[in-house]
C-alpha cells in the first residue's frame, strides 16, 4: 500500500520559528551577550550558574536546530497545493429553542440528599 505525504503547515512553522530563535541566540552569543552577562553579575555562585546555563544550553540548541532543520526539509510545503477556503464557523453554535424546553425531570435547584 502507497503511503501519501501528509503537510502539515504548523510544523514547518514551528521548525522555522526555532530555527530563527536559534539564529538570535546564536547571535547575542557571538556578539559578547554571554560574557557581558557574567561580568554583569556581582555574586560568584550566580556566575557560576550563568555560565554553567550558558554550557548546557549550547549542545542542546545545536541539537534543536539540526532536529528542526530536517523537520524543515521533510515537511516543505508544495508549491502546486490548492488552497481550500472554508467558511468561517461560529465559534459556540447557536442553541436551539427544542433543547432547552426538554423536561428532564429532574433540576438543579431540587436539594440531593
């Protein structure tokens, strides 16, 4: 049985907006925002932490950007799609009369015992 490729728009999405919050990270990182960030700071354990944050979180968005990436490249959009444009659904649909005059035969208002 032939599987068809599913798009999915919101993943390639959230793969690119990853990708371009990697980039600032990375970016803010070469430009001394790390280094300015531990000098900032007054107390030795704080700057400890700092750069200990700054140590993990270099591998992990190497990870993250090199995952989103071939999301990027799996999921890319097709050029040729049909754009299919459906009508704007209320968001709570009315209530009709029929169902509110329904006797249940009981209520809220009688105390449970």
């Amino acid at each position: 049985m032939e599987r068809r490729r599913v798009y999915r728009p919101l993943r390639y999405r959230r793969a690119r907006t990853l990708l371009i919050i990697i980039g600032l990270f990375w970016s803010w990182l070469g430009l001394g925002g790390g280094g300015d960030l531990i000098a900032a700071l007054h107390s030795p354990i704080t700057g400890a932490l700092v750069l200990y944050a700054l140590a993990v979180s270099i591998p992990v968005t190497i990870a993250a950007a090199v995952l989103a990436a071939m999301r990027m490249l799996l999921m890319h959009p097709r050029r040729g799609g049909v754009v299919v444009r459906l009508p704007a659904a209320p968001r709570y649909p009315p209530r009709s009369r029929a169902a509110e005059e329904v006797d249940r035969g009981w209520s809220y208002r009688q105390e449970a015992s």
